[in-house]
C-alpha cells in the first residue's frame, strides 16, 4: 500500500469503450421526451442539468427526480472498465478520491457504504474500504442514485456541507465523528489517527490529481483548493506540509492556461505530461508516484 492519495476523474473512464457525457446528455433529453432544452457547450452542465429536470417536471413527463437520477445511475454502470482501473488497484494507494458514480475503479459494486455517516443526498462521508483502499465517492454514486451530483442545487447543497464540516461544528447526529471543525482539529496540531471525511485529506496527505478535468463548474473542489490556501498563506494559524499535484498532457495546456495559473495560485503543483491523453498517459503518471 502507498501513503497516498489519488484524486480521479471521468478521464480514466472516457478512454472506455461505453458511454460518453454527450451520449449522457443526448439519453437524458430523449428519456425526458424534451425538445425544449437545446445542447449548447455555453451552458455549464449543472445548469442544464437543472434545464432538463425543471422543464420535464413541468411538462408532467417524469414525476420525481429520483427516476431522472436512475436513468442516470443505469446509463453510467454501462461504462467498460480498462486497464487502467486495474492498474490503480494494484497501486492500492491508501486513498482514492473520485468524481465518478461508478465502481470500476473498485472493481465490483461494494455491499455497503462504511461512511462514519449515514447520507443518502451528500458525500462528505461516503466511502467504501475494500482491501487496503477507501474509495471516497465525493459526487455521489450509482447504489445510491439521488446521491448523484448533477445539478446546480446539489452542488450549492455539498458545498454548504463542506464549508460547514471545515469551518464550524459539523451538524450530525453520529457519535462515531468528532464534533469539532476541521480548522480546530488542525491547530490543536496533532495527527490525524482517524480521516473522518476526504476534506481531511486535502490537509493531511500528498493528492495526486489524475483524469479530472477541473471545470470551473466544480465549485466543491475549487472552493476546497481556495480555503485550504488561505488558511496556508494568509491565514497561518494552522501548519500542513503535504502536497496536491495536477497532471494534464501537454497538448491541453495552452488551452488550459488560466486554469492552470489558479491552480498554481492555490498552492496545487502542476506536471506536464508528454504523452497524447491515453493509456500510455496514465501509466506514466501511475508509474511516477
């Protein structure tokens, strides 16, 4: 096993053969009979996802989100896995974080959610311990489909979890959880025996961030990076040492310039990879760390 944590994105599973965001999108409208809602790359996906729902409500074609979040939840599990997934589990890094809904990167569907909290909307908790490995699922996953992170609404919701778990004193009923903020927990300046939540790890464990491509829509993960900077440069009240790492091929980085300037401003380091955006990508990366 590595001390380490993997923070992964939709870039492992989109060189599988299966289903693509824009086969998703296109199954969405037609499962939604909605020909009012028009595909247009200006639209940040959680907008439209919340275009698609609200229009298909109103026109009585579908009744509760849950079914939205269902078809969902079928059409992702459709995805192949490759050997890239396989790979990552013979890393058995301590930690893998993911965006993803599905279990490839786990490699069977896990039996249950060993989350310190039961949640059955958000994921600041949920996780799954199969081996050596946790598997963080931040934005929700497919054995619990309204769990799944799409719309502008959810991710406002996560984030106000976030923030809350961080900065003031988490609101749940557990025993099995310190009820203190993160920031407090940190300045006392011991070591963490227990990773309660994935947060934690921003703080407490070299990430590596691989696949994920880090649109700004992702305010959960941008919001983390922020706040964990602050705290490191501006606020100093609380000492950490561990590093967050970004990995992009070459050939993206003129494109993703001022994403890559707010990385760095944020305190993430970033490696350039000189490989096209592939198999042979991945296992330089995984190779390195």
């Amino acid at each position: 096993m590595k001390d380490l944590a993997l923070l992964i994105g939709n870039g492992v599973n989109a060189i599988s053969k299966g289903i693509t965001w824009d086969n998703l999108l296109d199954n969405l409208l037609a499962f939604c009979k909605d020909d009012c809602s028009i595909k247009d790359k200006q639209k940040p996906f959680p907008l439209f996802y919340e275009e698609i729902f609200l229009n298909a409500f109103k026109l009585k074609r579908i009744g509760k989100e849950l079914a939205l979040k269902e078809f969902i939840a079928q059409n992702v599990s459709r995805i192949e896995a490759n050997e890239i997934h396989e790979l990552i589990r013979n890393i058995a890094p301590a930690h893998v974080i993911t965006t993803n809904y599905d279990f490839l990167l786990e490699g069977s569907e896990p039996q249950k959610n060993d989350g310190l909290v039961y949640e059955n909307l958000y994921s600041i908790f949920r996780r799954y311990e199969i081996g050596t490995t946790t598997f963080w699922h931040i934005h929700g996953d497919c054995r619990s489909p309204m769990s799944i992170n799409l719309g502008y609404e959810h991710y406002g919701g996560q984030l106000q979890k976030m923030r809350n778990y961080a900065a003031s004193v988490p609101d749940y009923k557990s025993n099995r959880i310190v009820k203190r903020s993160l920031v407090k927990r940190l300045q006392q300046g011991k070591e963490f025996e227990i990773i309660q939540s994935w947060i934690d790890l921003f703080f407490v464990k070299d990430i590596h961030i691989i696949g994920l491509t880090l649109d700004f829509v992702e305010t959960d993960l941008w919001w983390l990076l922020t706040y964990r900077a602050r705290q490191l440069l501006y606020k100093q009240k609380i000492k950490f040492t561990n590093n967050i790492t970004y990995y992009i091929p070459e050939a993206f980085v003129k494109t993703a310039c001022f994403k890559l300037d707010l990385l760095k401003a944020n305190g993430v380091e970033i490696k350039v990879i000189n490989k096209a955006h592939g198999i042979s990508y991945y296992k330089e990366i995984l190779s390195s760390i």
